[in-house]
C-alpha cells in the first residue's frame, strides 16, 4: 500500500489488544475498592476517541460515566470527581498542558487515575496509578485509542454484571488488527479517489450518527483542519435537519460516515436529503470494506476504529496530492499560546 509500513501498524494495534489483561485488572481493582463513578478525561482529539466508549455506557450500563475538558475542571473541579472516582486520561506524547495540570489536580483528591500514553517516560507516564503504555504515532493512534477505551468500557460493564460476553469479545479482538488491515488493502484502490474529494474543495461538511459522529468529529477537526488546513462543519446527523441543512446547495461539499450500529437509521436520513440538493454528496460506509468474518457485534463496536483505518489511507494521498505534508504546522507546539 501507498506510503504504509505494515509491521510498524500491526505491532501497534496488536499492542493496544494486549493491553486487554491490565485494563481489566485495573478496572476490576478499583471497582472492588468502592468507584463510584468514571470520567475520560482527554485534551483536543484524543477526547474524541473516548466518545464511543462513552456513548457505549451511557447507553447500556448504570454506572456514571463524564466525559469532561481538563482544561476547565482544572479551574472549577466537580462535586462528582472525587477520590471514589476512577480517571481515563488518554495522551498519545504524555506531555499534553492541559491534562498534565488536571494530573496534578487529580492526584490532590485523590482518584484512582489510569492514564493511556505512548511514551512511559512522561509526566502522564509516570503519573497514573496505572499506566497503559502502547507506542503510536498520529497515523496509527486513533485505532489504539479506541479498542483500549472500548476495553475499558466492556470491564466496567463486566464487573457490574451488565455483559455476558466479555471474554469472547476479547478473544474475537486478538484478530483486530489483521482485519484493520484487510479493510485498509480493500479500501486502498478507491483511497485516491476519496482524497481527490477532499482536495478539490476548501471546506466540506461532515455528518455522521452514533459512534460515527466522533469519527467525523476528529477527521474534520483533527486531520483536515489542523494537519492540511482545509475549513470544516463537522455536525452530527441528529443535527444536521435542525440548521445546518439550509447550508447545503450546488456545490456544497458534504460527507457522511457510515458505520454499522443501531443509529445508522439517521444516517440513513441524511443521505435521502442530500443528493437533491448537492451534487457533491460523498458517502464512506465501513460496510463496503470491513471483512465479513468481523461478528455483526464487534463491526458495531469498533465502525469508528474501521473507519479510521480507512481514513490514513485517505489522508496518505491527500497530504501528497495536496503536497502538504500531515506533520506540518503553523502554531500547534510551534508557538507559545
């Protein structure tokens, strides 16, 4: 495949599967201990990786869950967040401003703080009660992030009685990472053409429903706005009918996720609307590429990790079509802000 290195991508995402064993054991410890409640707390875009899991427990267990800005919670704190409270804190370098603050804050109460990094030797390395260490870089993270917050997930609801299936949804995840990578060799012959798309226009639209929605999320935040600057309206498709719809017209760029869990319905919406209005309606659905051996549960699971590996692929022609690399910057960790 075009600018891909095989074994560094499998290495990770294997990596990120076997962290499986520590996240259960971490879980399972501090709901032991009393946890009242979880917060994922992640700065920029990695806290959108957390928003499947998220939605996952908010919608099939009882237990708390907050998704929460370190940023502001270092200046107000929570009457939640206390020493009964178990902490995600994901960070691809370890050194994020804002979450290393938040560590500090969190340390003061004290919670039980399980940090997800890929470098240990790092504030947010050494500074969890537990450190989830799995190296990445930001082509190969996001489908990291997300299986190690969907293991998160799926041991607080284990603990709690609220899944039945928990070791055979960790066995199933041991094949992940080869079927990650069939998707993207299924996808690759039509990546160009996906990342013409994009490159022949300066701003698009974004929309997806459920687990889809952070997918578009962070694609249209983080990868096309700060990495090739291209403007966005990223919207989630319960949105979309709701204000954003009288944007679109001739010309008007708009792409729409597709995953395949329970909200597809709204997706579904969207795509009868737009073609009679734009004639530069794009759909990416993971259904057309994800290996059919995956179990009907786990493509719903992991639609957004799926459509992430096909997204690198994307963005590796676009940052060479558009002869913008992906690492280039005008302000992010270049200046002082």
């Amino acid at each position: 495949m075009f600018n891909f290195d095989e074994a560094r991508f499998l290495k990770i995402q294997k990596g990120a599967v076997a962290l499986a064993p520590a996240i259960d054991a971490a879980i399972v410890d501090a709901m032991t201990k009393g946890a009242k409640n979880l917060f994922f707390l992640g700065t920029g875009g990695v806290a959108y990786l957390m928003e499947p899991a998220v939605q996952l427990l908010n919608r099939h267990s009882s237990f708390p869950v907050y998704k929460d800005y370190p940023a502001e919670l270092v200046l107000t704190g929570s009457s939640n967040l206390t020493k009964n409270s178990i902490v995600v804190m994901p960070s691809l370098s370890g050194t994020t401003r804002e979450s290393v603050a938040m560590l500090e804050k969190l340390k003061e109460i004290p919670a039980t703080v399980i940090t997800m990094i890929g470098h240990k030797d790092t504030p947010l390395g050494d500074g969890g009660n537990t450190a989830l260490v799995n190296f990445a870089e930001d082509d190969t993270s996001s489908e990291s992030f997300y299986i190690q917050a969907l293991l998160v997930a799926l041991s607080v609801m284990k603990s709690r009685g609220e899944i039945d299936n928990y070791d055979q949804l960790v066995a199933e995840l041991q094949t992940i990472p080869q079927m990650l990578l069939k998707a993207k060799e299924a996808f690759e012959p039509k990546a160009e053409d996906y990342a013409k798309i994009i490159a022949d226009a300066d701003y698009h639209m974004f929309t997806g429903a459920g687990n889809m929605w952070p997918a578009a999320l962070y694609y249209s935040t983080c990868i096309l706005e700060e990495m090739q600057w291209i403007r966005t309206r990223p919207v989630h498709a319960s949105d979309f009918f709701h204000g954003p719809l009288e944007l679109i017209e001739k010309g008007v760029s708009l792409i729409l996720f597709r995953g395949e869990d329970e909200y597809d319905a709204l997706a579904e919406r969207v795509a009868n609307f737009a073609p009679q209005y734009t004639d530069c309606f794009t759909t990416l659905a993971i259904a057309d590429f994800v290996p059919r051996s995956v179990s009907p549960q786990m493509r719903a699971l992991l639609s957004p990790a799926f459509m992430a590996t096909l997204l690198e692929r994307l963005s590796a022609h676009l940052e060479v079509m558009r002869d913008h690399p992906l690492v280039t910057r005008r302000y992010y960790k270049r200046v002082t802000y």
